[in-house]
C-alpha cells in the first residue's frame, strides 16, 4: 500500500449506481391496501439480493469505469446489512477480488454511513479509497419505508490525480452535526419509526444551510458557479428549502427519483452522485447534499473524462427507464418475509461451512476458475488436475466474473427448494471455453431461450442459521432483456 502524494488533486477516478431489475408500482399497493401509496415505481431488490450484493454490482461497475486504479482501503455502508456483529465489508472485498492487504470495514449502520465515508475518502492518504453502499428499504405492509423506499446500491472510487484521470475533481465541502430525533429504528426490528417531518423539517433546514455556505467558502466558489445540486434526504421535505434557494438562483436541482425509484437509505447519496456525474458536462461543478443526521455537502468539477466512464456502463437513467415493473405486490409481500408461502416440500439448505467456503474463497466469491497452463484447457470450479492432457497442479487463476456466457440448456425445477420457486437452472457456455451449471436469476421462466446472452452477478443464495450464504448466478445480459419464447428446455 503506497501513500498519496502531499497536495495531490483528489476527486472522483469512477462512480456507478447499481438498481436492482424489478419495480413495484405504487399503485399495486393502493389496490391491495385500500390507502394510498402514492404515484409511480420503487426498485424492489429480488429474493436474492440483499445489501451487499448490490454494492458488489455497484462496485465491479465503478471499477470497470475506473481501469487499472488501485484500490488501498475499502468501507461499505449499509442501514440493512446481513450481519449485527460480523463485518460486512470482508464480503465485498471478496467478490471484488481486492488484495489480502487491503482494509474492509463497514462505515456503521445509520444513513449517514454513506457520506460520512465519502468525505474521510475525500481526505484520506490512500491513494485509492472504495466506498459502497446498499440498502434494501423494507417494512409492514402500507409503512412509510414500503411505500416511499426503494433498494439500490451504489459505489464511488476516489483517488488522487497521480493515478489516472479523474472523472470529477474534489473542489471542497463542509458538514453540520445536531442531535435530534428524525426516524430510527431498534435492532432486529422490521419498522422504522419517524417523528413528525416538520420537526425533521427545521432541523434539516438549517443544518443544510450552515453547511452549504461553509462548503462554498472551502470550495472558494460563489453560487453562481454552480450548475447543479442533488439533495439526498430521508423524506421530501427535508431540504426542500435550500433546493427551492438554489432553484431560485439558477441551479439546476437534480430529480430525488422519490417516483421512480423512492429513497434507498444509505446508497442514496451514492445514487444521485452517479448521476450528478453523469449527467454533467466537462467543466461543470456539481454539488451533492447529503441530509441524514446532520448535513453533508460536496462539491466537484467535472472532467473531460466522465464522458468516457458514462460510455462504460448503464446510467442511473438508463436504469430507471429499463426496470421490469410487472412484479405483483403478493410477490414482494413474500420476498420481504412479511407473507410467508408454503414453499417446495424438498428441505430446506443447511447452513454454510466456513471452512468449506475458505477452502474455495476465490471460486465462491470472485467467480475464478482455473486455466490448464499447457492446454489452455478452462476449468469450472477450479480443479488440480486438467481433463485435457491430466497436467497436475499446473493452473492459472482464471477470473470469469466478467466473462459473457450463453445458455446452452435449461431446465424449470418446481421441486428444488427456493425462496421463490420455481428455479431456472440452465447450463452456460462461456466465451472463451467454460461450460457450468447455474441458476438463473432476474427472469421468468418464459423469458429464457437457449442461446440467450447471459452475464454473471454475485447473489444471495439462502440463509440458514443465521449465516448468509452467497454465490454467483447468471442474469440475462442487457441485449437479452427482450422477452423470448421459450425454445425448449432439458
């Protein structure tokens, strides 16, 4: 681990959002519930994601934007993480296949885990810092966080300019902290509770302010420089006043996605900064805003470059516009565990080895096989002994994360046990060589064709004893997101 060079220019080397495939619309609820839920959609994170998976997504995007940066140190932020006690961080370090020498930590459990993350980044002496967050934003049926929520994760590499070209440059920013009492909830508990939102309201106002001002003077910039602003706050009133301020002197304020994708907890900020970035010309200053138990406020012009890293990946917008919203509200009533189901009479999984999952750390969590030195020969899961030649323990680590695959065969299986049945197992050729078994996921059964271009995606597979157990599964690829008739399966 090198350390940053004194004075460097720091900013933004890639950001990306990441948001989950299914959409509930709002409407399905006000059907169900009788009480109205409000207008448009929420991203729903499937029965297999959670928190973490959807900040690996986020981050394997961020880093794919960012080429060959380092990465020194680590920090996931999450409201909803799997664990109260184990680290989170350790996970994602895993599926990104970072090195062994690289820090992990969670940034803690509150909605400012985020940007409290993002500004000790901002100021590290590592070269590069990660940070990722996700939230699944979940509660009791027709809740304020049902309703008003929604799931994603989020991912920003910072880095300083010694490193490569920086899509956005770190201008300055500043925060205000008061304790008060907004929305909260108790461990292990579904709901989170909220105070009424105008005490919430002039809190927020105010601390928003202080440090919007503060962060223009480090900054050294005046409001007029300032082309646009995204505000991340838990409910739409909370710096609702600053943004009508800066509307009014000619500030562009970005979308909150409240009607499109609904607030995603501590990725939120992450989210609307991907888009900040984006969406903004070279040469622009961007402010991000951050409200959640104080106020946090970032300023950054945007370089040449971005334009490059938005090439490289969907956008926010192009997420929100490509979402799948046919899922019923029976469906996410029952991924969430508040309607339970009978599932498939086949027993349920029993919990993880740990040391079985040591053993196969690489495999289980960075997807990589292994690739026979003298015939070429790719082996998936990794093995010692080549099948072609049977050369032994003369292998190289071959990383299949990001490698396309096409569904050879497939099978619909209504008797395996799932959290939500029935699943799709299809077989999988991979370009370059490599044939595996896998499930597939982010698609019904109707949808999948032989030959379908597929992509892999770190998810969850089950929990058992408390233990959340993940592993790699196959997901249509974007060119594959048009529904196909189904040509027969094995």
């Amino acid at each position: 681990m090198s350390a940053a060079t004194p004075n460097a220019v720091r900013g933004i080397r890639g950001v990306a959002a990441y948001l989950p495939h299914w959409r509930l619309q709002r409407s399905a609820v006000t059907a169900v519930l009788g009480s109205n839920a409000g207008k448009g959609t929420r991203t729903v994170a499937a029965y297999d994601e959670d928190a973490v998976t959807m900040a690996v997504e986020a981050g394997r995007r961020a880093l794919r934007v960012a080429g060959e940066a380092s990465v020194d140190a680590l920090w996931f932020a999450s409201t909803t993480g799997p664990y109260a006690e184990k680290t989170a961080a350790p996970i994602v370090h895993a599926a990104l296949r970072l090195d062994g020498a690289v820090p992990a930590a969670d940034a803690g459990p509150g909605l400012r885990g985020a940007a409290a993350a993002l500004r000790s980044a901002l100021r590290s002496t590592d070269p590069g810092v990660m940070v990722c967050a996700g939230d699944v934003r979940t509660g009791p049926a027709g809740s304020i966080e049902e309703k008003g929520g929604g799931d994603a994760g989020a991912a920003v590499l910072v880095a300083d300019a010694t490193s490569g070209p920086l899509a956005a440059e770190y201008l300055g920013g500043a925060s205000a902290t008061q304790e008060f009492l907004d929305r909260w909830r108790a461990p292990g508990e579904l709901r989170t509770h909220a105070w009424e939102e105008r005490f919430g309201q002039q809190r927020y106002d105010d601390l928003a302010g202080r440090a919007w001002d503060a962060a223009l003077k480090d900054a050294g910039v005046d409001v007029e420089q300032v082309s646009r602003v995204a505000v991340s706050s838990p409910h739409a009133r909370a710096g609702a006043a600053l943004a009508k301020k800066l509307g009014a002197a000619g500030v562009d304020v970005a979308d909150r996605l409240d009607q499109s994708v609904g607030f995603t907890g501590a990725a939120h900020p992450l989210v609307l900064l991907a888009g900040l970035v984006e969406q903004a010309s070279p040469g622009q200053v961007v402010a991000l805003v951050a409200l959640a138990d104080g106020a946090d406020v970032f300023l950054f012009r945007v370089a040449d470059s971005a334009a490059e890293a938005v090439a490289a990946r969907p956008t926010v917008d192009e997420q929100v516009a490509s979402g799948d919203d046919s899922l019923t509200y029976a469906k996410y009533l029952n991924w969430r565990g508040v309607l339970p189901v009978q599932p498939p009479n086949r027993p349920e999984p029993a919990r993880m080895s740990a040391s079985a999952a040591e053993r196969r750390l690489d495999w289980k969590y960075g997807f990589v096989g292994s690739r026979d030195r003298s015939s070429g020969a790719l082996h998936l899961p990794p093995a010692r002994v080549s099948f072609v030649g049977g050369a032994v323990d003369d292998m190289d680590p071959a990383p299949m994360a990001d490698v396309p695959a096409t569904v050879a065969t497939f099978t619909v299986d209504s008797l395996a046990y799932s959290p939500s049945p029935p699943i799709v197992f299809a077989v999988c050729d991979f370009d370059g060589g490599g044939r595996l078994p896998v499930e597939l996921t982010d698609v019904t059964a109707d949808q999948v064709s032989i030959g379908m271009a597929v992509e892999m995606t770190f998810r969850r597979l089950n929990t058992a004893d408390g233990i959340a157990n993940y592993f790699w599964k196959a997901r249509p690829a974007a060119s594959a997101r048009v529904a196909a008739p189904t040509e027969g399966g094995a």
